[in-house]
C-alpha cells in the first residue's frame, strides 16, 4: 500500500509539473482541473490508506503548485500583466482543510499547510474584495493557533515586500468584511478584541492603527460620533491622510462644533490628494462657510465644485450652477 501512495503523489508531482510556458490560458484552466480531479480521486480511493505523513505531503504539493502565488499565471489585462491563481485554486484549499487540520501556530513551531492554504486564499479574496468568501475562509481557522511572528509578503503583482503575522492578518481581513457587510457592531467587537489582545508591538506595517481607523468607520455608521472621532484623532497621531481629518471634520460639524470643524476641513483640503475626490469635503466648507457668513468664498468653493463635476460629466443641481456662476475661477487651472 505504502508503494501506491508514493507512486500516486510521484504522478501529481509530474502532472503538475507540465510546462506552463506555451499553454493558452484555456489550456491552463484544464491542466490544473485534470490536477484537480487527480488528487481528489486519489484521496478518495486511497483514503484509508494515507499516514498522518502522507497527508502531509499531498497538502504540500497541492499548496505549492495550486494555491501558492509563486506559480500564477500571468496574464495580459489592458495594456498590464497580472497575476491570477490557477482554476479551481479555492476549492485546493478546501480540499487541504478537509484532510488536515490546523496547527497550533501560536508559538510559530509548526510548518502548517492548513493555515498557509487558508491564509494565502484569504488575501486574494480581501484584495478582490469578495467579503461572503473571506468570512467563510475566517471560518476554518482559529485565529487563537496563530501565529505573531511577522513574516514577510510579496504581493503577486509586485511591490516592496510587507511584513504581517497571521493573527493580525485574520483579524484585519474578518473585520473588513464585517465593516463591507454593513456588520458593524460585530465588526467593533472583533476589532476591540484584536487592539486589545494582540501587544502593540507585534502589528506591522501600521496595520493596529489602520484597525482603529476601520473601527471608527463602523462607531461613524452606528453613529456613534464620539468613539468614532476618538479612533479618528487616534489614527491621526501616526497618520496624515485627507481622508481622516474629513471625517472628523464632518463629526464636528454635526456636533455643531463649527471652529474644530474648520480647521479640520481646511487641514484636509491641504493634505495630498486627488482633488476630484475631495468634492464631499468642498460641499463640507460651503457648509461651514455659509454658517460663518463667508457667503463670497461659500461660492469660491461651490464653483470648484461645479468644474470637478462638469470636467467628470456628474449631475449638478441648479443650485451648485447658480451659485457656481456667482464666481469664475482662473481659466488655466486645471480641474482634471
């Protein structure tokens, strides 16, 4: 029996190592389904057979051939080459899960296949933005076998190497699919729990800080302006985005706090960023410039407005063109 199991994997190993050079991508999509169908009929037919060993080694050829970013494809999108998993790469992990299980990972002694598949599955659904997925991914672990040792990360396509464990990686993807299904109040639990279990020290790249500025945007939802503006001011204390100092600018406003309300919003409109995307912050200082009685430079504002919307062909209500004719900028700025 020991000799079936060794020449089974040996087989997999060669039909996954088909050259991939000159396949169409019609030809790759059949290769990894016949891969598929290999390693799942021989597990099946051979189940009773299979050490703790062999499994093992049938997680680790299936990972690094199938779900491993190493061996993606390239394709031409556009006028780019991406990266794209094989087919069938989401239900390889599912087949790891089902014939191993998790490790305990915690004290980073153990080289688990089960969380690598996992993980590695996960991060391509967050960046797809797929949240349905990615909360059934989160699922099939537990985040308390994670490990907190920072490893380093190069996306598929590219980029300067990221570093992140695993833990924090669970709870970042699982909040952010919480706060993209509109599960806020889960979302502030997971992510208070994450601040408050995992030690500063072991979060990378910024990413605690990004937690408590995702866990604001769930308390802004909820409208719960207070502990959203305090994660905000917190975000801001190793942070400077547009983004950020709006939001709070928009929870003074509401508070009726109009001076802090200001200043946030003018420190905003002088943060880098793109001034067609800034039009929910200039509607903000029309707001609180109407307020102030800056009737004149209100429609300094509301003619910006206006040029961002005409160049981008947005509707614009007959109020923001009334007021916007009030005042003409200088012709030669580009509003693009």
């Amino acid at each position: 029996m020991e000799a079936i199991i060794k020449k089974g994997l040996n087989e997999l190993r060669t039909l996954y190592s088909k050259d991939e050079e000159n396949l169409e991508q019609e030809d790759l999509d059949k290769k990894y389904e016949l891969c598929e169908n290999a390693f799942t009929s021989f597990y099946n037919n051979h189940r009773s057979e299979f050490t703790q060993e062999d499994k093992e080694e049938l997680a680790r050829i299936i990972y690094d051939n199938h779900i491993d970013s190493i061996n993606w494809a390239k394709i031409n999108k556009g006028n780019k080459t991406k990266k794209v998993p094989p087919k069938g790469f989401y239900d390889a992990c599912l087949f790891i899960t089902k014939i191993l299980e998790q490790k305990d990972r915690s004290k980073r002694v153990y080289r688990c296949y089960y969380t690598k598949a996992v993980m590695d599955t996960l991060r391509y659904y967050n960046d797809l933005k797929v949240p349905e997925i990615v909360l059934e991914l989160t699922d099939l672990l537990d985040p308390t076998l994670l490990s907190t040792y920072a490893e380093s990360y190069i996306h598929p396509n590219g980029g300067e190497p990221k570093y992140f464990n695993e833990k924090e990686n669970w709870y970042s993807f699982r909040s952010n699919a919480l706060l993209g299904l509109e599960e806020y109040e889960e979302c502030i639990d997971l992510l208070t729990e994450c601040i408050n279990i995992i030690p500063p020290e072991k979060f990378s790249d910024k990413n605690r800080d990004s937690m408590i500025y995702r866990r604001g945007k769930a308390y802004l939802a909820l409208e719960d302006y207070n502990n959203a503006l305090n994660d905000f001011i917190a975000f801001t204390e190793n942070n400077i985005t547009w983004e950020v100092y709006y939001r709070i600018a928009h929870i003074y406003f509401i508070k009726d706090k109009i001076e802090e309300s200001l200043s946030y919003a003018l420190s905003s409109a002088l943060i880098f960023g793109a001034i067609e995307n800034k039009t929910n912050l200039y509607k903000l200082i029309v707001n609180i410039l109407d307020l102030k009685g800056e009737r004149e430079l209100a429609d300094k504002h509301c003619h910006l407005i206006w040029a961002i919307k005409k160049k981008r062909n947005n509707y614009i209500s007959l109020e923001l063109e009334q007021r916007a004719n009030k005042y003409i900028l200088d012709e030669k700025v580009s509003y693009k």
